[in-house]
C-alpha cells in the first residue's frame, strides 16, 4: 500500500472531495493554515473529525489506514521535513502548499506531485484562473506533475481539459478543475504507483505560450482591464470571474457594505459615461462601457450585515487588548 501525506491549504475544497471515495487513504494530512484565522481553525477541527468518522463508519466495510493531523504555519511547513522522513513516505500530494525546500522533497521515496488548474504549460504561477478570465480563455483544465527546482515546469503526470462557460466563476472553476479533475488524477496516480511501484511522466515544454500569472490585488486586477480595446463581452466575463471590482464600487456607493453585490447581465448600448465608471439610472447600477452596460445585481443581505458587525466587534476588541497590554 502506497503510503503518502496529502499537503494542503487549510479550507480548500480538495481536502473535502480527496477523502470521499478514496481507497487509497493518507498516512499523514498536513495542514498549511495562516496565522489567527478563526473560520479555518473551525474547518480543520471539521475536517478531523471527518478522517475518524471515514474510520469508523465504512460503508464497505474495507479498513482505513490511520489519519494522522498535522497543523502547521505556512513559515513553518519545512520545517517538519524530518518528521515525514521518518513516516517513510512515498510520495507527497500538495495542493496550493507553497514551495518545498529541498528536505521536503527528499523526505519522500518519490518525491512531491502537484495539481495545478490549468494546462500546463500555460499559465504557469500562483493565480492561473484570475489570468485565464483576463485572457478570455475557455479551454479549462487540470494538470498532475512532479515538482522540481522551478516553478510549475516538473515533468507532467496527466492533464484533463474542460470548457469553460462565459461569465463562469472563479469558483465554479476551480471547483470542475480540483475537485472533479483534480481529485481523478491524483486517485489514478496513486493507483498506478500501488499497482506498478512508478509514475510515467514527460518533460513539459521550456516555453510557455501565456504570460506568468503571477498574483494580484484587487487594485491591480482592476487596472487591468483595457477599457479602450477589450469588448464588452470580455469584461463582462472577466468581472463575473471573481469580485476584485469590489473596492472600486465601494469607493462610490455607500450600500455595498451590507447588500450582496455581483456582476448580472450586459447590455450593448449607447452610454454617455466614460468607460469603468459607476453609474446608477432608473433605479438600476453599472459598469459603463464604450459598447453598453454591464449591470450590478444589489440584494440585501442580512448575512453581510452580521459578518460586518462581528468583524467590527473583533476588530475593536483586538485594539483595546493590545492598547492595555502596552499600558502594562
């Protein structure tokens, strides 16, 4: 039986889809978590008591190998390199871990794989989807590799294409890429490597056709919509992609901090207002654009208005702690 630690940021999907269905079960999960985040924590406790549940509860009634939980801080993930070493590993599956020293990689027999959402060797860096909408891109995809020295240019293990629909999420996307292709490859993976004691592999090409799609903020994201020469259709989809636009609505109108703001439908017409302003006309908010309207979808949201309210309460509890512990 391959023996493997599944590597992972706290909170992604894949962590919930790996263990449905898997035969295969890890030795070792490793949780990558940031620093004081309240909703994680939650989701780790969560994602424990699934692993002992798995254990006890099999609906085949086959043996499931023991699941060990490791918690660790990003700055802190090489750290336990001897620790798996002495697991004796035989490989590591990462999912959005970060970048492995080289005791990581040597701590198992086979080293460490990685998925990555799209077809590599496009899109090559640590946002690939954001890039993808940029770009108008609808060839999605799931890549399984080995990691080497670089970034994203290990040789490949199996990829998987999909369509992408036009104004699609992020993460709808990430979810068809990771959860359903990704999870398929890695259970492949793992079978071919317990049935056959190796993984095929071929080298990927030197040079990738797209940019690097290295990460960006909201403000950078914004900033890279060519108002002038992109279509309607392309903003359009880009914005639906995610909801970086957010903090150039907010700069305008007051209500987004307690309704549920999101892309809706476009409309090609003639508009007075320059391109990538804000307008609101007949009761209704937009994007202008030289070819039409791309609309904004506002609904009250009671949800919002309790998560502001407890981030507040937090924030202030958090300055009077550390105003009194400087008094003392």
């Amino acid at each position: 039986m391959v023996r493997y630690a599944l590597i992972t940021t706290a909170g992604t999907q894949f962590i919930n889809a790996f263990l449905n269905g898997q035969d295969i079960m890890p030795t070792v999960i490793v949780h990558v978590r940031p620093k004081g985040n309240v909703f994680r924590k939650i989701f780790n406790k969560w994602i424990c008591i699934q692993c002992f549940l798995k254990k006890l509860f099999n609906p085949q009634g086959r043996m499931r190998r023991a699941v060990l939980d490791i918690q660790v801080k990003p700055e802190d993930l090489n750290s336990i390199a001897c620790r798996l070493k002495s697991m004796n590993l035989d490989l590591l599956v990462i999912s959005k871990a970060g970048k492995l020293s080289d005791a990581m990689m040597a701590s198992a027999k086979f080293g460490a794989i990685n998925l990555h959402p799209s077809l590599l060797p496009k899109y090559r860096g640590g946002h690939p989807l954001l890039w993808m909408a940029m770009n108008y891109d609808l060839e999605g995809g799931c890549s399984l590799f080995q990691i080497d020295s670089k970034l994203d240019t290990g040789r490949l293990i199996s990829q998987e294409a999909f369509p992408i629909q036009p104004g699609q999420s992020l993460y709808d996307v990430e979810v068809k890429a990771v959860e359903k292709i990704g999870v398929k490859l890695v259970r492949n993976a793992l079978a071919k490597l317990d049935r056959e004691g190796k993984l095929e592999t071929k080298p990927q090409p030197a040079g990738s056709p797209t940019a690097f799609a290295y990460n960006l903020s909201n403000e950078e994201a914004f900033e890279m919509i060519d108002w002038e020469n992109w279509d309607l259709v392309r903003v359009w989809h880009y914005m639906r992609s995610s909801n970086f636009w957010m903090h150039h609505v907010r700069k305008t109108c007051y209500w987004n901090h307690w309704c549920r703001c999101s892309i809706g439908n476009y409309e090609f017409c003639d508009v007075e207002e320059r391109p990538g302003k804000v307008s609101t006309k007949g009761g209704k908010t937009y994007f202008a654009h030289s070819q039409g309207k791309i609309y904004i979808d506002i609904n009250f949201s009671l949800r919002r208005i309790i998560r502001n309210f407890i981030y507040c309460e937090f924030l202030i509890t958090n300055m009077m702690r550390s105003r009194s512990v400087r008094r003392n």
